[in-house]
C-alpha cells in the first residue's frame, strides 16, 4: 500500500455520487464514480469525507471485478454519517484509499466458505461473497448466515436471493420471531452448527457487532475450524485511516494498516479484545 | 514563534501556562514549569484552554435585536443604542430599576470598572455576579466570624501539612491542580479525610471517608466538635485569647452528641470521634471546602461551624494551618474583592459605611447610592417590576441558576437586556442588544486565584476581528452615558483600584511578574501575605456563632424519593460556554447523565444507557443513566454543564436566608425510565446489538 | 574525524546571526518567571547555553498542538503545509532522540506530509548534556547525555569554546561557509570533552532499566492490581501524551464557518481519555481508566521495542515533572525494577 497520492496523505480525493439508494430508514447506499486509479480488494475501507462534518472509516461493499462504481454503505450513527445521510447524486463525497489489508479469499481456494454476518456487517462481505460467486468454481460449499434485527432492517435483501440462486447455502435469520418473516430465527450463533459445511477444513468470514463476531469466532473454534481460518474484519475508531493518528492501536497493531482484516489466531495471539 | 505567559482561564486554581503563537493563530499551551500552584502540570482543561479562543463560533460584531430577530451592527450604533436605552430606564424608572451582573470570568479591572459603572454611571447597588450562587455563603460567613473571606493559607503549603480535612470538594476534578498537592501530601505522610456522600477520586485515598447526607454538614460538624470539646482537645489558650463568644457557642454543641449527630448524618458515630480526635490532635491541619458546604439554605451556618472547628482547635494563623475554601471560577475571589457585590464596594467596604462611600464619591466625582442593592437571584425576582433592564457581563445565568425556566420567563420580562460575552450564550439569545467581548488571551489584566494570589494576564494574540476588551467596552458605554472614563490600558485602572482598596494597595501591574502578590498587600513595600489572621483575625477577635442544624428545604417524599445533587465534572466547565467549543473535552463527556447507585438502579430496573426522566416539582429532564456505586443509596447526581439537559430546570431555588445562595446540593426528585422515541432508536442501535 | 570542530563562545553569537537571517532561530530563553521556554530568538544574548531542560518538548516544532492542515471553500481546497525554515538551538540529546524515531514514524511508505515539511526545513543543533536534571534518565536508555549519530550539530560546551560535532549533511551545510570560525579540535579539546561528559554521567541521580521492567511485565509479573492502583491516581489530564517527546496521537476536527469556509486541523490527543477510541452509538472500548493506564505504559514498554527496536521513552523526564498524579514512568519503572 503505498502513498501514491502525491498530494498529501491526508488529502481525500472528491467522489461524485451518482446514486443513493436506501436501503432501510437508517441505511444507504452510495454508488461513487471511480477515481482513476483506484484498485481495491474485498475487506479494504476508504475515509470518506466531507469538508466541515469530519472524516469517517467506510469499508467498501462493491466488487471492482463486477461493479463500475464504488459502493458505500453507510448508516446513519453519528455526526459525519449523519451530515453523509442529506447528500444526494450529483454531490461529491471526499474519499481516501483503499485503505486497508483485503479478506485473504485465495487461501479458500478448493475449501469450504463459510460467511457470517450480522446487520451491517453485510457491507463488507457483501464485496467477497459477489467475488465469491464471480469465482465460483474456485471454492466448495459455500454458506451465509446473515442475522438482521427486524425484517426491516434486511439490507440488499434482492440481491441474497440472487446469492442463493448462484448456490449459496443461505440463512437469513432475524433475531426475535415475528409474523411476517419467513426465514429463520434467532442469533447467528445458534445456526452455525447447523451449516453443512466442513469446519475442520474450511474458512470462515465474519462481520458484525463486536459480540457477535467473539460469539462465532468462539463457536467456530470449538466445532474444529483452525483459528487461522476463522477471519473477521474489525472497527474501530480512526481519525487518519493510515497508521498515524493512533487511535484505532490496540495492543501492538493498528487495525487500519495492519488490518481491519484479522484472523482468529492473530486476535487472540495479540489481544485485540472487543469491547 | 512567540511564548507568553497567563494565567489559565477556567478554575480558581488559578495555574501559569504559557500561550504559544505563531502567526497570531495559537498554536499549543504548555505549564509553567515554577508557578506555585500548577508546577509544570496542567488539568485537561488547561491544556486544552486554547480551542476556543479562535473558535469559528465567537462573536465577531454587535448585534441588535430589532423585531425578534438579531441585526448586524457596528460598534457606534450599538454602544449608542444601549446607552440611550439604559438612560431612558433610568430616566423613567429610576436608577435602581438596572441591574449589573459582573464577571467572575473577567479580569479584576474589568469588575471594578462594572462596579464603578454601577455605582457612578447609573448609580445603582443592584450590582452581583456568580459568586452569589457559589461562595456568597463563604464572603457573608467568615466575614462574621473571621472579618476576611478568603482562603487563609497558599496552595504550596498543603504539602507539608499533616492532616487534610476535605468536606464537601472533588478535588481532583475540580480543583485538579490542589488535588494534586493533596495527593503529594499524602504520599509524605499526612492523612487526609475527605466527607462528601459521594466517592469522589480524592476520596479513594482518604483513611477515612464519611458518607453523611446531603445536607448534615452542620450535625457532622457539631458532633466532631462535640467530642473536641468532651475529650479536652480544645485549645483553650487560642479561645481565650483570640476568640469570643464561646459561651453560648458552646451550649448549641452540647446538644449534638454523638448518637445525634449519627441518627442525622448517617455516618457510624465511631467514624466522627476518629476524625475529632485526629483533626485536633495534629497540629499542621488544614479544612478545606467547597460547594458542597455553600450551596445550601444553610450555607452560612456550614461556614460558620467551618470556622467555629478551626478556632476551637486553634488551625488559624499559621502556615500549613487554616480554612480554606476553594473559589470556583479562576477570578470569583477577584470579582468579590473588587466590589461586583450588592452591600460592598472593592475591598469589603461597605456601601453603608459613611466614610468609605465618602471616599469612593470624592475619587469618582459621583454621589453613590447608601443603600445595597439587589442580589442576583432577586434580580431575577423582580424582573419586569422593579428591575426594568440588566446588563450581563460573561454570565450565562439561563444555565447557571436554579429553576431555570423562571430565570428564562424573568429575562423576557424585561424592557431592555445587554449581555456582553465571547459565544452566542442561551442568555444571550434573549438579549436586546449583545456586544462581542474577548477571550483571556487577548486582553490584559489580572485574575485573583482561590489562594488570593493576584496573577497577570497578557495579551497573546489580536483580539478576533470586531471584538473589545469588556473593559474598553463599559468605558465607552460610560462615555456615551455622560460619565467619562479615560484609561489608555488596565494597569490604569488597577492603579485606582489599589488607591481605593486597602488590601490591595501595594498590588500593582509592575510588581506582578513573578507569579503575582497574595492580598492581604497594603502598601508598595509589602510583599503579600501567604498565610492569613497571624496573630490577629482581620476583624480583631474571632467570633464563635452557635449554629443549630437545619435539615434541606426540601425533604425527599413518596413522590420524589431521591434526593438531587448537583457538581461539575473534570472535562466541562460550568454552564460550557468556553469547554463545549473543545472538541477534546466536548468528545469525552458529550451527553449529561445521572450518576445512580446500583442498588437504586437495580430496583427500578436500570442499567447504564438507558435514557431517564429525572423530575422535581420544578421541571423533568431526561438524561442518560451511569450506573455506579460513587454515589450512595438514595442519592443522584447530576452535572450542570449540558444546556440539552440543563439540570437547574429541577434544582430548588430555596435561598440562604442571609446569603441568598440557592441550595443546589439538595432538592427532591423522581427518576423513572424513558422509552426510546423511534426516531432515537438509531442512535442505540449497536450498543444494544452488544447484548 | 574531518567534521568535528571547535567553536569559541566568543563567536557564537555571529555565527548564529548569520544563520538567522536565513531561518526563524528558536533556542532556549529565560522566561520573566524563571522557566526555561524556546521561542524565537530577538537577542541572541539573552538565549540560555547550558543546555537547560524545557516544557514542552520540541516536537511541537514538527508536530505543534495545533495544526491547521487545509482550508476548504466553495472554490476548492488548500493544504497548508507549513515551509518557514527553522533552526532549533539548544536542544538536548533526548530529544534528538525523539526526533530521529518521530522520523520513522512519520516518514516511510506513507508519509505524513504535515511532518515532513516541517522536519525537511528544521535543523537541530543539539547541545550534550553536561548538568541533567534530577528527573532525567537518558544515560540508562543510551538516548543521551550525549549523542554518537543521528544529530545534525552537536555541541559540547567545553568551558570557553564548543566542540561540535556534524552529524549530517544539513549539519555541514551550516557550518559551510564559516569555516573561518571553526578549528580544527586538539587533543586538549578532546580530552576535555571527555571530562565534560564524564561528569555529567555521575550527576544522574536516577538509573533506569526500562529492560527490566519490560521482562517482568512480559513474565507476566505485573499483576493488574498494580496497574489499577496506577490508574487510580491517573487525574486524566493527559499531560503525559501531551509532554511526551514520541507521543504522536492526534485528533483531526473541522471547524466550519459562514458558507461552507472552513479549516480543517489536527490537536493532539490522548489514550489516556477514554472518548479517544469512542465509536459510533457510544461504544466505550477502553472505558476503565486502568485499560488506558495499561495501553500506554504497554506502548512504551513493550510495542516500541517490536516495533521500532527501541524503547518508547528516551528518559527525558518530563512526564516526571507534568504528571500531578505521580505516576509516571519513572516511578513506576522504580516501583517494578
């Protein structure tokens, strides 16, 4: 990853908005125009930025193989989300990356793929799982359980059937049962014993809130699957998203250079505990 | 690349930092590495006092009210409209239809000038200032006893005391710099006590710590000096020589044995004789208090038995030994010496007192009023009837006094209302005309710290574009009012100031820059006094008042079951004017919450987060819960600071009866859950995700 | 050695007048008070030579408390990289320690241009230390009194006359073109400077091993009851971030005026807060002050060394004197060796 915005290191690059789209009353999508020379991996974030508001990590929820644009997703949470929310096409959004190491997906290559996601944690897998099944043929079974709240809270529920229609093993699941839902219920956790895949072999992709990644990555471990496989992306607070400003360290590591993508191993090899 | 030394705007501690300026942009701060307070180190609101000052938010130019709506305006056309308007009211009403509300956040010049203009220009008493809602108890209190009001020893004497008695102040978060030689005392050996029903830091290295109730401070003082005086530990020399009064002193204390004073406190009686014994039984001990023993209805009393527990034990009078209440604001004790006060003119002198008004008509050419006039809060009392205009120098009173929405519903009755501040404060949205004033590092003056040491401001950078020293401000006011005021720089008018105040006689810009002069300094010879009342208290004899307890105004009921107290926290500054224009201290403390005990919490079904309504018969807020055993069963506690959630619309305007000071530590309340309204639901969103 | 030279003090003050008509002179100054401040320099008389210790480190020269980085319009944006040339006098090995390791910090791959603009035109002339103070622990750490690389110019002050020594090209470069001032040293000088340093080894009153403390607490030795008794006394100030010569935290803010004008600038920060890794929805990751106690003593201790091959401290002792709750970090490292 090297600096090769000669400008400055700090500097975003402006991003026009070609569409918003919403997702749920909380959530966006934002498509982006590519800046020229911009490579990106599944995993990677970018700092998105708006002058007079602040910057915020997003990571990126598009595939540059399959999609012309770059892809936010973004919920409404704080200050600079919030000021992200009133822009509309046509406005520009400051961007700095890719930022970031990428999910390492070639390690999958000929095993089993097992994703998890928990509400928003859809974003960044959602990059992978579509690269997945752009590459398909590279791996064996592959799983989704995918934890909402509320029905309503389901993010890009069209395109998990077209997932499901590629030959992913799907679960959507919502956390309390509820009439007009036809899928499963309850946490994540509770369906992963359930996937068909091969845990001792396989990989793992995690993201959600913090307890929900300790819980899976905690159960994936006891059901076989190597810590080294079990690999999640992590937030955290940045100001800088380039190893600078110090406040995404944690024991040793800062996770916008030296992630956000963790293995299991490496989490509990350095102590990066969740809050 | 220039460095100038001041004086930290925020607590009365009153600590030398240095102003580092490039390019007339402040670029950092950093400690005075000498000064006698702070000694290199600086709290978290110092060393961020600087964001503000260039914050994009100041105000630039005057504004005018005109049909509800502020204009744009210039220096002329604003100082000339307020002038005509205060001299219309005048004219009409009389002077004492105006009131003045000074500063403890401007310099010592500027509050003598305020008092002046009062005074001289409009020729009103109804001059106060803050102090009112924070140490009025102390000035009315030890004047009577003591004849002075005023921290008696110097900070850099706490570390070689023996025994430190703190009741009813959090040190470390508000007076960090004197917790810090708290804690260095501690660690060379001397004991420290520390009682306040909360567990504050300081508290976690007392050896001992007594909880008693909100509100007890006179029955737990009582009882400490029922046993001095039972086991023979008074100083029977000190009363005879230097006191009065101890007779019928004496009787009232007999009442307070110690199974009374443990029914009312709630402290184990065994605690009170531990602390009796080793208060008086060491020599070098020094009190120290703070809110927590002013802000009640019975603020003066609490003084009194402070000072009645220092004379019987004879902890007067010498370094290292003393009482020492802790000022708030970093210029409250200034503000008060200077005269921003109803009965007194700078110095103490009374308004009363022939001669001394004799004295300030004959230097001002004005005859000054004999009567004292309004107190703050009863200013606002009688907003719209007898006080037809005010004039507001850098207070936000909208935030900062209790009940609140009387204090808002007071202000909108008045004919013509002038606030002077450096951000658009909530009084000052109500303001008919508001003048930009500036910041402490841009102007020149002196500030007067909690040990009275007299310090002096410098000016580090060009005023922001449009804005005016407070003093050139009331000076040009002045002028168009038919008074005139000729100062070309402040050291001018603290040279009047000397000649008119006898403790601050020898107390001259010139003399000032090597961390300033302690007051008592009479004359240009006198080096300033470190320790107070050696030999001889300032009126003469010391004078025991016999106090019998008086519970809250407010006792808790069936429907407000919990009893209220309010502070401050170490990130914010009071009503946040200056520390929520920090992004650091504003992103580490952004919402208001209720500190609840856990069993508390546990019984209403409460965990920290959630949102609650905490309501009084005054008012409801609604707040975020901290669920922490800091706080006793029973009791709530609540910081000042947030306008969103401003705590003063509960609070209970009970006055002191002689200092009118609202007991804010005390008032009755009912605390119940709030349903998230779905529009927050975002808000919360991932941390109950957490579960 | 070709670049060590003497200089007498006589012909100090020319010299650095001649430097200063070229760069903003900054060096070490008496305040009315009695402390030891750096700001510009007006009379060069008035600078202090005996290499006194001074708060705030000079990295605020590099990376100052406040830094405005681009000012945004409607029109467009501007960096506001800072390029005034600057020549430091008077700073002491610790910090030129500091500064080297700032450097690696700053500087790689991705390079923090803010810094690098300012470090690209600011040259130290570093002064060995011959009269540490009593909080100072450089000499256990090999970050001083005296430094063998990494400086610019470095002086030794030998009584009537410095041996200095270059460093570094931009050290050369300021000595170029006044030769005529400097001598070539003599064993005499040499010697001397020996003595001179010598002594000042034996005035430390403090001897640290960082080493030691960080085996132990890799043993897992240090028990977290130590480290909360730590944190109890912690006052939240930050002052130890903030006086820290390698601390590098900051918090970037916009600042937004009338029609979409602002600034955008970094302030340094502090881990020691607990709003410092807040994220969205108020989750608190190092919500007890005893994590953050431990996150920075950890930093220091055991993650510079892996990271950078060097302790994070260069014994300047300044948090010694800032912290109010007497924690710092050599009283711990005394309480645990």
């Amino acid at each position: 990853m090297k600096n090769k915005n000669k400008k400055g290191l700090y500097l975003p690059v402006d991003a026009k908005i070609n569409d918003v789209i919403d997702l749920t009353p909380d959530v966006k999508l934002y498509k982006l125009r590519k800046p020229q020379s911009f490579f990106y991996s599944p995993g990677q974030f970018v700092m998105a930025s708006i002058w007079g508001a602040g910057e915020v990590p997003i990571s990126i929820t598009s595939t540059s193989e399959i999609h012309q644009d770059i892809e936010l997703c973004i919920r409404k949470a704080g200050f600079v989300t919030s000021a992200l929310h009133r822009l509309n096409p046509g406005d520009s959004i400051g961007i700095r990356g890719p930022l970031g190491n990428r999910f390492p997906f070639e390690d999958a290559y000929g095993k089993d793929v097992l994703f998890i996601a928990g509400g928003i944690g859809i974003a960044p897998l959602r990059s992978l799982i579509n690269l997945v099944i752009e590459k398909r043929k590279n791996f064996g079974k592959i799983a989704l359980i995918y934890g909402s709240k509320t029905p309503t809270e389901v993010l890009f529920m069209p395109e998990t059937q077209n997932w499901k229609e590629n030959g992913i093993d799907l679960t959507l699941t919502i956390d309390v049962e509820c009439k007009e839902w036809e899928c499963s219920f309850g946490l994540v956790t509770e369906h992963i014993n359930r996937q068909s895949i091969s845990f001792e072999s396989g990989y793992a992709f995690i993201c959600g809130p913090h307890v929900m990644i300790n819980a899976a990555m905690h159960d994936l471990s006891l059901l076989g699957m190597p810590a080294e496989n079990i690999i999640t992306t992590i937030e955290a607070h940045m100001k800088c998203g380039v190893g600078k400003c110090g406040h995404c360290y944690s024991d040793g590591r800062y996770v916008c250079t030296d992630g956000p993508v963790f293995s299991y191993a490496e989490i509990r090899e350095f102590g990066m505990a969740s809050p | 690349m220039k460095k100038i030394s001041t004086v930290c705007p925020y607590c009365g501690c009153g600590c030398g930092l240095y102003v580092h300026v490039e390019k007339d942009i402040i670029t950092g701060v950093s400690p005075v590495r000498n000064h006698p307070v702070n000694k290199g180190s600086l709290c978290v609101k110092g060393w961020n006092c600087f964001e503000f000052v260039q914050h994009p938010g100041r105000l630039k130019y005057p504004l005018i009210k005109k049909d509800g709506v502020f204009k744009k305006s210039s220096w002329d056309e604003a100082l000339d409209w307020t002038a005509e308007n205060l001299l219309k009211v005048k004219e009409k009403f009389g002077p004492d239809s105006i009131g003045m509300l000074s500063s403890a956040k401007c310099t010592n010049e500027e509050n003598f000038l305020m008092m002046k203009f009062s005074r001289a220009v409009v020729g009103t008493n109804n001059i106060d200032h803050c102090a009112r809602l924070c140490h009025s108890s102390t000035v009315g209190g030890l004047a009577k006893a003591f004849g002075s009001g005023a921290m008696t020893n110097s900070i850099d004497e706490i570390d070689s005391s023996r025994v430190l008695f703190v009741i009813g102040s959090n040190t470390t978060e508000q007076h960090p710099m004197i917790g810090m030689h708290m804690l260095d005392a501690v660690d060379r050996g001397a004991t420290l006590i520390v009682a306040d029903p909360r567990k504050t830091q300081i508290a976690e290295f007392a050896k001992i710590h007594l909880r008693h109730r909100c509100g007890t401070d006179v029955a737990l003082l009582n009882g400490m000096m029922n046993v001095i005086i039972n086991e023979g530990l008074v100083d029977l020399d000190f009363v005879r020589r230097r006191t009065e009064n101890f007779d019928d002193f004496e009787k009232i204390v007999m009442r307070y044995p110690l199974d009374i004073a443990e029914k009312i406190t709630g402290v184990p009686a065994v605690d009170i004789r531990r602390v009796a014994r080793i208060y008086a039984t060491e020599k070098r001990s020094m009190l120290f208090y703070s809110m927590g023993i002013t802000q009640h209805i019975t603020g003066v009393d609490n003084v009194r038995s402070c000072a009645n527990l220092v004379m019987l034990t004879a902890h007067i009078g010498l370094p290292m030994t003393g009482l020492n209440p802790l000022r708030g604001q970093n210029n409250v004790q200034g503000a008060c010496d200077m005269g921003a006060l109803p009965d007194v003119y700078s110095g103490y002198q009374k308004v009363t007192d022939k001669k001394a008004r004799k004295k300030f008509e004959s230097a001002w050419g004005a005859k000054l009023p004999s009567v004292p006039g309004r107190t703050l809060t009863e200013m606002f009392d009688a907003a719209g009837g007898e006080i037809r205009a005010m004039y507001i120098m850098g207070e936000n009173p909208v935030i900062s006094d209790p009940d609140a929405s009387h204090v808002t519903e007071a202000i909108k009755k008045l004919d013509f209302l002038v606030v002077q501040d450096i951000f658009m404060s909530d009084t000052a949205e109500l303001a008919s005309v508001v003048l930009p004033a500036v910041t402490f590092a841009e102007k020149d003056g002196t500030f007067t710290n909690t040990e009275r040491r007299v310090q002096k401001l410098k000016k580090a950078i060009r005023p922001v574009c449009g804005a005016m020293p407070d003093w050139r401000i009331i000076s040009e006011l002045s002028k168009r009012m038919g008074y005139e005021m000729e100062y070309g720089a402040t050291h001018e008018i603290m040279e009047e100031a000397a000649l008119l105040t006898p403790s601050y006689g020898g107390i001259l810009h010139h003399r000032l820059n090597n961390f300033g002069l302690q007051w008592p300094c009479p004359g240009i010879d006198h080096s300033g006094t470190t320790f107070m009342h050696r030999k001889a208290f300032t009126k003469g004899m010391g004078s025991f008042i016999p106090i019998d307890f008086v519970p809250p105004a407010e006792p808790v009921d069936g429907d407000y079951p919990f009893i209220l107290t309010t502070g401050r926290i170490s990130f914010h500054y009071h009503t946040g004017t200056m520390c929520r224009r920090t992004s650091t201290l504003e992103r580490e403390e952004p919402d208001c919450f209720v500190e609840i005990n856990p069993a508390d919490a546990e019984s209403l079904g409460i965990k920290t987060h959630d949102r609650l309504s905490v309501s009084s018969r005054r008012g409801e807020i609604v707040v975020n819960a901290s669920v922490t055993d800091r706080t006793p069963e029973g009791i709530v506690f609540i910081p000042f600071h947030f306008r969103e959630a401003a705590v003063n619309l509960i609070t209970n305007p009970a006055l002191d009866p002689t200092a009118k000071i609202p007991e804010y530590k005390v008032c009755a309340v009912n605390i119940a859950p709030v349903v998230p309204k779905p529009d927050e639901e975002g808000k919360f969103f991932s941390r109950r995700e957490n579960r | 050695m070709k670049d060590e030279f003497v200089l007498s003090k006589t012909n100090l003050p020319y010299w650095l007048r001649q430097l200063r008509k070229k760069a903003d002179l900054i060096g070490p100054l008496r305040s009315l008070n009695g402390d030891i401040i750096f700001s510009s320099i007006v009379n060069i008389h008035e600078m202090i030579l005996d290499c006194p210790a001074s708060i705030p480190s000079p990295k605020e020269f590099l990376f100052p408390q406040k830094e405005e980085m681009y000012k945004f319009s409607q029109k467009g944006v501007n960096t506001l990289n800072d390029n005034g040339k600057r020549i430091i006098f008077g700073v002491r090995s610790c910090d030129i320690s500091a500064i080297a390791l700032l450097d690696r910090f700053y500087g790689g791959l991705l390079e923090d241009d803010f810094y690098m603009s300012r470090r690209r035109n600011t040259c130290f002339i570093s002064i060995a230390c011959n009269n540490p103070d009593p909080t100072c622990f450089c000499s256990g750490l090999g970050t001083g009194p005296a430094l063998k690389t990494g400086f610019d110019l470095q002086f030794t002050d030998l009584g009537d006359r410095y041996l200095v020594q270059a460093g570094s090209r931009e050290g050369l470069r300021m000595i170029n073109g006044f030769m005529h001032l400097f001598l070539l040293p003599e064993k005499a000088d040499r010697d001397d400077q020996y003595e001179v340093l010598l002594s000042s080894q034996s005035i430390f009153e403090k001897r640290i091993t960082l080493e030691n403390v960080r085996q132990k607490i890799l043993a897992g030795k240090v028990p977290d009851s130590f480290w909360e008794s730590v944190a109890s006394r912690c006052f939240e100030c930050g002052g130890c971030v903030y006086e820290c010569p390698l601390c590098t935290c900051f918090n970037v803010i916009d600042w937004k005026e009338k029609d979409n004008k602002g600034t955008r600038m970094r302030l340094w920060d502090t881990c020691m807060f607990k709003g410092f890794t807040k994220m969205a929805g108020n989750v608190l990751p190092a919500g007890k002050k005893i994590m953050r106690t431990k996150r920075w003593y950890f930093h220091k201790l055991l993650y510079y060394p892996e990271q950078f091959g060097r302790f994070g401290c260069v014994g300047c002792g300044r948090c010694t004197i800032t912290c109010p709750g007497r924690i710092d970090i050599a009283t711990i490292a005394n309480k645990l060796d």
